[in-house]
C-alpha cells in the first residue's frame, strides 16, 4: 500500500468515531445527517485507502484515527452552553 492509503484509513477512523456521539444524543434530523454524513466519507476513505483487516498497519491507523478524537475530545471538553452562563452572570453584578 502507498502511504496515501495509510492516510486515507487515519482519517476514515477520524470520521467513523464521529458517528457516536450523533448516536447517542437521540434522533434529531441533525444527528440523522451527523451519522450519515461521518459513515459515507469514512466508507469512502476505507474504500480509497484499500483498508482490509489483513493489513495491521491500515487497523492500527483507523484506531490511532479513533483514538485520536477520543483524546482531544477528553482534553478540550464541550460546554455548550457556558458563555451563555457568564454572560448573564456578568449582567446580573
């Protein structure tokens, strides 16, 4: 395989880990489309990147890729609402 392929299954475990938090926060029309859109460009980059489970570099680079999200997600948590919080709490002094 060429080092594109490695690059394409990288990014295909990038896309693919996406589908879970589209999953488990209901089915709204946006995590519908969430899901749908994270699951078609990461078949699409498991298909370009020629990804099969006989080569371990490709398995090891879609879980680097997933492993990846997972560790910047638990480092730079997501709080959706916190500026909608301090500004109010900044108005109310």
């Amino acid at each position: 395989m060429k080092w594109y392929n490695y690059l394409a299954c990288f990014f295909a475990g990038v896309f693919l880990i996406h589908i879970v938090p589209h999953v488990m926060h209901g089915f709204s029309i946006t995590n519908v489309l969430g899901v749908l859109v994270s699951l078609g460009v990461g078949s699409l980059l498991l298909w370009a990147g020629r990804f099969s489970l006989k080569a371990p570099l490709a398995v090891i680079l879609l879980l680097i890729g997933m492993a990846s999200v997972l560790i910047f997600d638990a480092l730079h948590p997501h709080h959706p609402h916190s500026h909608a919080t301090e500004s109010s709490a900044t108005t109310t002094r």
